[in-house]
C-alpha cells in the first residue's frame, strides 16, 4: 500500500530539491550590492517620502465586512432548501419549512442584534 505514495513523495522531493538549488544558485550567482541609505529608501517617483506607507482603515470598515461575509455565508444555505424545497412539500414534510423559518429567524435576530449595537452605522 504504500508503493502508492512512491509518486507523491517523489514530487515533494523534487519541488524541495528545485527551491533549494534556485535558492542556492540566486545566492551564488546574483550581484551584491552595496548597501546604503539612499539605496534603502522608498522610492516615491523622485520625492522625499513623507508621512506613513499605508493609509489607515476604520474599524468600523471591517466589522462591516465580516458581518457582509458572515450573512453571505449563511444565505449559501438557502439554496439547496430552495432545490428541493416543492418535492418535499409536496411530499407533505412541513418540518422542512419550518426549520427553515428557523434558519431565517435566527438570522434575522442576528441582523437586529448588528443593527442595536451600532455595528452598521457608519458616522461613529
């Protein structure tokens, strides 16, 4: 059984193999430079950098952007209960309804509890 790892194995030996030897290869052959002040600096298209790299983002930005994720997520969940949501029903499986109305409801009250502590407002 384990003659079938032989090829995995193999390839994680030669990608090693590779990265060590271009590794090897970029430090034996490449120029060294000299280094210094001027040469360490940020290049800002002939200027004197100023100030810092990276504007700074709210956190407000943020949580918005987890709790757009955390709801997109969840509604990825409606779409197999929508495929197959006429076949049971018809079927008389009112079960599958009503969890689903329990899936929706605890989202709403997640969304409800985003909107009472602030989490969506944008002037604080």
């Amino acid at each position: 059984m384990l003659i079938e790892y032989i090829p995995v194995l193999l390839q994680i030996v030669l990608a090693t193999g590779f990265a060590v030897a271009t590794l090897i290869a970029s430090a034996l052959l490449g120029k060294r430079a000299v280094r210094n002040q001027v040469k360490d600096s940020a290049y800002e298209c002939g200027m004197l950098p100023e100030g810092e790299g990276q504007a700074r983002f709210s956190v407000k930005f943020y949580l918005v952007a987890m709790l757009f994720v955390l709801f997109d997520l969840e509604v990825v969940f409606l779409f197999p209960w929508a495929a197959v949501f006429r076949e049971q029903i018809s079927a008389g499986e009112t079960v599958f309804f009503w969890s689903m109305i329990g899936f929706v409801g605890l989202l709403f009250v997640a969304y409800l509890y985003a909107l009472k502590k602030g989490a969506l407002e944008w002037r604080n």
